[in-house]
C-alpha cells in the first residue's frame, strides 16, 4: 500500500449501478407518453426504495457479476476489501446477483438514489404541467437545482464526499466495490474527475450515461503497473457489450486568469458593463 498526499484512497474502486428496475420501465415509458406503468395503482403505491429488478435487469446484474469474476481472476485477487450497497431493493437485488463468493456487503445509506421529492415517479409530460415554475427554474439551474422536497445534483456529490472521505480514511491501497444509482455514480465521477459544472452538463447533453448494470472502474494503477498516488485511470463497462473497454487518464486541468475570463466573458453583462 502506497501512501498517497491526496488522501490514501483504494487501489481501485468500482462503481456498479444497478439494473433495469420497475422504476426504469415506468419513467422511460413515460417519456414516450405511454403513462400505463407510472399511473398503475401498484406502482403508485409503491415507494422508490422499494422497486424490483425487472427480467431484464437480473439478467444485467448477472453480466455485471461475470465480468467482475473475471476480472479479478484476472488481477489474481480473490475478493474485495470492501462491498457497500445502497439501502435501496434494486441495488440490493443486484448486489446479490452479482454472485460474488464471499460477499459480505455493507448497505450504505449514503449511497441511496437522488430524491426527487413531488416529483417522484412523474413523467417529463406531468412535471412540466404540474411544476410549471419549477421545471422553468431548472432549465437555468439545472446542477443546484432541488425538486420540491428532494435532493439537488450537489446534494449527491456532497453524500458522495462523504464516502470518499470514509473510504481515504479506511481502505487505502485497498479494492472497494459499490453498488447504488446512476446520479450517485455521476457524483462520484464529478468529484474523482474534478469535472466542472460545464463539463458534468456537456456530457449529458451529448448523451453520455451510465447503463444499468454497467461498471465504472477508477484505478490508481498507472499503465506501467506502478501506483499513482491518486486515481490515475478510468474506464465504464457495459458487460456483455465491451468486455475490455478502453481506458481514460484522469487529467484534472486548472485555469489560468485568462480561463476564467475568457469563460467569464460569453455573460454579457446586465447592467454596470462600462464600469
């Protein structure tokens, strides 16, 4: 184990999130105004912690776990140092399904799903007519802004902070598995990647997305086999798609003054411009 001035984190770190869940089916469906799944009683009823895997997400959380077993086969290791998952049915389900010998998870609360408050369970559609001002709002403020009742984007990462500094403080040098939720997963890599607001929204925005039962994988191992003092590489999974997807080094960039401004610069000003 190296000891790192960044804060002594993992060896590596991989980030499950969990498969298709009832949750998944009823919000994606309704994005095509196809609203059976979201206004059916049972799912109505049904609180977002407690949503099934579906068929379909089963059978990602069991490609999920092969392409883990294999890589640790790979690596020569036999288990993980740590197994946290979020609290959360879906990810417990797929925790499990992983069928990882020897699994001893721990269900991390800080790891639970974004909450959307009154927006729970809504189609696009329905937010927009129920929430008018407030889907107005978080078209300008789209990271901070906070559904009524619910959790902002930087109320994440702030949760995610808190693992990260659990985890600098006890698993140094060592693997650490999670399993929990999309956005969750996004914070980690705003926080890990020093992403700025700009560059989180721009992925989106190009379509970028964690799939269910995909794996990001964070590594402080250096291609050369030496250890970073800090994560240095990372790569997101699609088991079954991309058995051995590229790697990407982390390049965490500054501003100079000039930066700023010239970003700065595209706000024209409203008032005071000349002074």
């Amino acid at each position: 184990m190296a000891t790192s001035r960044h804060g002594a984190m993992p060896r590596d770190l991989l980030l499950v999130r969990h498969g298709r869940s009832e949750g998944n089916v009823a919000t994606e469906s309704a994005k095509t105004g196809d609203h059976r799944f979201v206004e059916d009683p049972l799912f109505r009823e049904r609180s977002t912690m407690h949503y099934r895997l579906v068929a379909e997400g089963r059978e990602q959380a069991a490609a999920a776990g092969e392409w883990i077993r294999s890589w640790m086969a790979a690596e020569g290791v036999d288990r993980f140092d740590r197994y946290s998952c979020s609290p959360y049915v879906r990810t417990m389900e797929t925790a499990a399904l992983l069928d990882l010998p020897g699994a001893e998870w721990r269900r991390e609360s800080l790891l639970r799903e974004r909450d959307f408050g009154a927006w729970e369970g809504l189609g696009r559609d329905r937010i927009s007519e129920l929430f008018e001002h407030e889907a107005a709002y978080k078209t300008r403020n789209r990271y901070l802004y906070r559904p009524t009742g619910g959790e902002s984007l930087g109320d994440v990462e702030l949760r995610v902070r808190e693992v990260l500094a659990s985890l600098a403080r006890e698993m140094e040098g060592r693997r650490v598995l999670c399993v929990a939720h999309e956005d969750v997963i996004w914070a980690f890599r705003y926080r890990l990647e020093k992403m700025t607001i700009r560059e989180y929204l721009a992925e989106h925005d190009a379509g970028a997305e964690i799939p269910n039962g995909g794996v990001v994988h964070f590594t402080r191992v250096r291609p050369d086999g030496t250890l970073d003092d800090r994560f240095h590489r990372v790569r997101t999974v699609t088991p079954g798609a991309d058995a051995d997807p590229p790697w990407r080094t982390i390049e965490r960039p500054t501003d100079t003054n000039e930066d700023l401004l010239a970003e700065v610069a595209e706000y024209e000003c409203l008032w005071g411009g000349d002074a």
